[in-house]
C-alpha cells in the first residue's frame, strides 16, 4: 500500500473515532475490484451525526492535503459516500447500512473491524 493511501486510510478512520462514528469497517478490495483499493464504512446515528461523520473526513482530509474527487448523498444524509479515489468513504444510517449490505455484497475481500483507532482482522 501506498503511503498516500495509508495516510488518507489512518486520517479517515482518525476523524470518524473523533466524532463516534459506530461499527466502523476496512474492506480491501485490492484484489477483488479494479475501481477501488478500500471501502471504509461506518454508521452514524441520526442524520445530523452522519452530517457530522461527514463534515469531519472532508475537513480533516483536507488539513492534510486531500480532497475528495466526489461526494454524494450529502444532503440525504442517509448514505454518505466521499470518494478520494484509492478509498471510498460510505457513512450510513443503520437502516440503509442494512438495506445496501455493502459487507455482504463484498464479502469474498478480507474484512477489518476498527476498534479504538486499531485494526482487527474479522
């Protein structure tokens, strides 16, 4: 992995434990999908908390040199999608993490839980 990818990956999961963001997930899709590297994933509690969610990875990425090449949803808040290319960032609300079952769709690639800004193989 690229140190830039590795940066951005650290830095999005950073922001998201700053603002509570809830069963935050890594998918790395380096050998599964040729459009993505990771899928970070996260729900967030209620439309203003995935505002929040939000707000913090676009902000924080950018105090680092890094903007997203597309965001969507934003205004929905039901599911935020922030894309940086390498990593797509999706914040969910709980029934549209369910419904879209991301987790499910790419469960051939490896799976990590985040756990207090560490890493846990699922």
């Amino acid at each position: 992995m690229s140190d830039t990818i590795e940066m951005i990956r650290r830095a999005c999961v950073e922001q998201l434990l700053s603002r509570k963001a809830e069963d935050i997930v890594v998918i790395d899709l380096r050998k599964t999908a040729d459009f993505v590297d990771y899928f970070l994933i996260c729900t967030g509690t209620s439309d203003v908390h995935v505002r929040a969610l939000a707000d913090a990875v676009i902000e924080g990425l950018k105090a680092e040199g890094q903007r997203p090449y597309h965001v969507e949803g934003y205004e929905m808040r039901k599911w935020v999608l922030i894309d940086f290319v390498d990593i797509i960032v999706h914040i969910f609300q709980a029934e549209s993490r369910r419904f879209y079952g991301l987790e499910r769709l790419w469960g051939d690639a490896p799976i990590e839980r985040v756990e207090d800004d560490t890493l846990i193989n699922a």
